[in-house]
C-alpha cells in the first residue's frame, strides 16, 4: 500500500478529490508545496485518476487501500463487481470501480448489516455513501500531517471528517459560490481551513454560520492557467486549426438534468445542442464546440460530423485553451461559466434548467452571466448585442491563487509542527 517516505509528520500532505475539474485545482497546489519540500500523496477518485496522470501526478485510488479489508478483500472485490452495473465509466477502471463500491458497500453493511445496506443502496446508490472509517482507516495508515480535500460530498467530505476526528489539520478548496441552498454550507464538520474564490463567496459562508476565521479568500488554483500564455496560444491555435479565426465561437458546455426536470438526463443538453446546430448552419459567420462534463459526456448521444461544429474530448482538449478561443459560453451552473466570465467572454445560463432554478447565488447577481429565459429564447439572447455591464461585481484576488494556497497548507503544517 502507499505510503509516505519522509519521517517527518509535518512534510506530510494528503490530498483527496475526484473529478478532472477537480484535480486541476490541487495539481498546482501539489507542485507548489513538492517546490518547498513537502511531500504530497494524492487520491484521485474516478474520473480523477486519468487527469491526475495526464498533470504528471502519482495518484493512488481505492484499489490501492483494498488491503485494509484484510482477509475480507475477495468479498469486498465481489460485491463491488456485483454494483457495477450501471455505476461504470469509460475512463474509470473496472477494477478501481468494484474497489469503490466494495469498500463503500461494506461500510454500510459493517454499520447497518446487510440487509439494511442493501435497501439503503437501492434507494440512494453510491450517492449515499460516506465512507467515514474506511477513509479513517487510510488515515491511520498514512499518518498525514494535513489533509486537503475539494469540496465534493462522500470520500472527500468522509476524509476531512475521520481527519478530523483524529486532531489531523484540514483545508478544504471551494470553487463556487455555496449559495445557501448548498449543502457544504450545512455539514456537521469543516475543516480547519476553507478557501474560497472571491470575497463575495466569503461573506456568504460568515452569513451561513460558518465562523470568518476559518475562511480564506484566494481564488481557485485552476484558474491560474487561464491566463497563461499557453491557454492564450492554445486558443488561438485552435481556431487556425479549424478555420475559424473570422468566426463567432460559441461553447456550450452541458451537463446532465435531474431526473425530476422537465427535460430530464441529458434531453435538455441535446435539444440546446441541437438548436444551436441549426443556428450555426443557417450562418457563415458563427461556429459551435460542444462539450459535456467529463464525468456526463458519456450519457449524451454521439451526434454525426457537421461542418463548423466540433465535438471537444474533454480528456485531451484543456478548458483554458477552450476558453480563450471561444466568444460566447452557455451553460446551466458550471465553474466553467465562471471562468469564462473571468476572461472577459460573454456569459449566458439557462434560466430554465432545474439546476438554475434551484440556485440563489449565481453568476447573474455579480453581473457576469445573462439569463436565457427558455428554449425558444435561446438564439434570439445569443443574436442579441450584448448588453452593458451591470454594477455587479466578483472580487477575486489578483495573480495565481495556487501559492496561496500551498502556503495556507504550509501554515497548518508548521502548526502541527509547533502546536
């Protein structure tokens, strides 16, 4: 199993997180503390893994804490092959799936017995799990001395949990907005630390209860690259690819509706991708990339070439590059849209998506996003100039964030240094 290889607790860093967009905010956070000595072990759940690898990471996964089920491994492996079905990725290995689903399974099953886990699985599937002792249990084999995790529910939140738990210092990387309606804002137990994009974002925490001396403004790492030279060349190497440098670049970035939507799954995202096809084919001056979450892109359906539409593949094309070759970008709630926002790029989000809906701090109260009230208003918003700015701001702090955060998780090193 993994492990550290330095002596000293206090050069200890465990980071845990899943999800490429995820991960491309702790691998320069990585980077920077490797920089200052501190050594860095990083869990990168699903999708996770594959970025983690593509950033030049060395990242570990459920299947390489197996063996803390002793001499149930076999057992756990089984009855996570037997969860499988409908619980796979075609970037996530079958194995690492089962390890995931085994070990989270038998938690519930060690807890609540074996019958009740299999009722509570079928209610909630493996968005029920919160794999607290497992995740101890790694902890206590690593011995960290800081742990840092991104803000996403199960493993992530289950690891600042048994960490803290244990008296072990956490931080935890928040990249959106937390409205109030947000669930991180309502958990039992934070970390020690929390970094947040903007001032803004900061003030709703210290609204929502959580005490101001936790809270550190410092932008998001992943946007750090944004405004490399590398994303700007990027960007406009990919027009000259395709021709399109005299061209009004549109991005729909799309992600998955709840299943209680009007237009649930991925129909909303196919009817906007669709109705955006027909618009660029009646123009010879406009173009559309289409690109799905990564973790989601699987469940919309492959649709045939057409001119001046590109498909992006979210596994080898870089947001930033994206970004910056775009003009215009729709979405429904998304850290893309904020990004985008950043660079200066017209901003649109779906009013009439049931993840819209069911916000109440977004993009459009600072100014940065316009809505689109629905389907039918969709091309005639984006025919539309764009409007003036509103008063509305987003107060992010200048400059990369990533050293500020590697020095956040530095401090709570020296503390467990010098308690």
């Amino acid at each position: 199993m993994p492990t550290f290889r330095s002596p000293d607790r206090s050069r200890r860093a465990l980071f845990v997180t899943y999800g490429a967009g995820h991960v491309a905010k702790i691998a320069p956070v990585v980077q920077a503390l490797e920089k200052r000595g501190t050594e860095c072990l990083v869990i990168a759940l699903t999708i996770g893994y594959k970025k983690a690898v593509q950033l030049g990471l060395r990242p570990f996964g459920y299947r390489d804490f197996l063996a803390l089920w002793g001499n149930r491994c076999e057992a756990v492996l089984e009855r996570g092959r037997t969860l499988s079905a409908g619980n796979t990725h075609p970037d996530v290995d079958e194995f690492e799936t089962a390890c995931y689903l085994g070990s989270n399974f038998q938690e519930w099953a060690d807890e609540l017995g074996s019958e009740a886990a299999e009722r509570l699985f079928a209610e909630s599937g493996r968005h029920g799990f919160m794999p607290v002792r497992f995740m101890g249990r790694i902890l206590d084999h690593l011995q960290p001395g800081v742990v840092v995790a991104t803000s996403t529910p199960r493993s992530e939140e289950a690891c600042i949990r048994a960490a803290v738990e244990r008296g072990i210092p956490t931080l935890t990387m928040v990249d959106l907005f937390a409205p109030p309606s947000d669930p991180f804002v309502r958990r039992p137990v934070h970390a020690d630390c929390i970094t947040v994009v903007s001032h803004e974002v900061k003030a709703q925490f210290v609204a929502s209860g959580i005490p101001e001396q936790k809270i550190a403004v410092t932008g998001s790492p992943d946007f750090d690259e944004l405004f490399a030279e590398e994303a700007a060349v990027g960007g406009k190497r990919f027009r000259e690819r395709l021709g399109w440098q005299n061209r009004r670049v549109v991005l729909w970035a799309g992600i998955l509706e709840p299943d209680s939507a009007a237009l649930p799954g991925p129909v909303l995202g196919m009817e906007v991708e669709q109705r955006l096809r027909s618009w660029v084919r009646r123009r010879d001056d406009a173009a559309l990339v289409v690109r799905y979450h990564p973790s989601q892109f699987h469940h919309f359906p492959v649709q045939p070439p057409e001119r001046n539409v590109h498909a992006s593949d979210v596994g080898s094309e870089p947001i930033a590059a994206l970004l910056n070759a775009c003009d215009v970008v729709i979405h429904q709630v998304s850290t893309v849209g904020l990004q985008a926002a950043l660079l200066g790029k017209r901003v649109l989000h779906l009013e009439f998506s049931r993840w819209v809906e069911n916000v109440d701090f977004d993009l459009s109260s600072f100014g940065l996003s316009e809505g689109v009230q629905s389907l039918e208003d969709l091309i005639p918003t984006l025919e539309r100039p764009r409007p003036l700015a509103k008063n509305g701001t987003m107060n992010v702090p200048a400059g990369p964030s990533a050293g500020r955060v590697a020095s956040l998780v530095g401090k709570l090193l020296e503390e467990k240094r010098n308690p």
